[in-house]
C-alpha cells in the first residue's frame, strides 16, 4: 500500500505518539480530575467505529475525524479560552487515546480497507509487500 510510513519514519511516528500520551497523562494529573474520568472517557473516540457500518469511506472519515490530533487541540484551547475545565480536560483525554492509538501503531485510515493506515497495514491478513 503506498502512502505509509515505513521503516525509521514509522518507529519516529510511534514514538511521538508514546510522548503525547505521556504529556497528555500528565497534565491530565495536574488537572485534579479523578482516574475514573480519564478511565471513562479513554475509550470515547472508539465509538467512531461505528461508522463502519455504512462503509469504508464513511468509517474511515468517521474514525480520522476523531483520531487526528486537530479536534482534541481545538476541544483543550477552546476550553482554556472560553474559561471551561470540563473542556480542556476532555481534549487531554482525547489527546491521551490518539497518542496512545499511534504508538501502538494504529494511524488513520484509508478507505481502501481498516487495515490501511498512514502507518502501515495492521491486523491479520496476508502479508503485504513492504
């Protein structure tokens, strides 16, 4: 599949996701919310797979909508900005699942299939050419 990260890029991609998580966490404890709401709301983004549903090209938009790192950023500044905890909170959380998401490998989607992503194939599947 072209258009994926290989190699070296690949593991730097990795990597910085492993670092949003931890910096995400971590102001998230600064934050004086309890785990328990970090724990309920670690998984919310997921809920876009049900997008798939309708297809690969709705899925795919659906899940990217909620994965890239533009909608949490915008839900944690504009939370700082209009004075809204709640909010800044819920965009580190959200911040917390992509990173988490990318370091274990799993980058947006292509509408090609769930398992093209802009990191490289995942799943099982036969081994595709590298």
């Amino acid at each position: 599949m072209s258009g994926a990260a290989q190699r070296g890029v690949r593991a730097l991609l990795r990597v910085e996701g492993a670092c949003v998580l931890f910096a995400s966490t971590w102001l998230y404890a600064q934050s004086g919310y309890g785990w328990s709401v970090f724990a309920l709301c670690f998984l919310a983004p997921d809920v876009a797979f049900l997008g798939y549903l309708a297809g690969r090209r709705i899925g795919a938009a659906c899940y990217n909508a909620t994965h890239a790192y533009v909608g949490p950023i915008a839900c944690f500044v504009a939370g700082q900005l209009i004075g809204r905890p709640e909010l800044f909170v819920a965009g580190l959380v959200w911040t917390a699942h992509v990173g988490f998401d990318r370091m274990l490998g799993y980058g947006l989607k292509y509408a090609s299939g769930f398992g093209d992503t802009h990191l490289g194939p995942i799943g099982r599947g036969p081994r595709r050419a590298r």
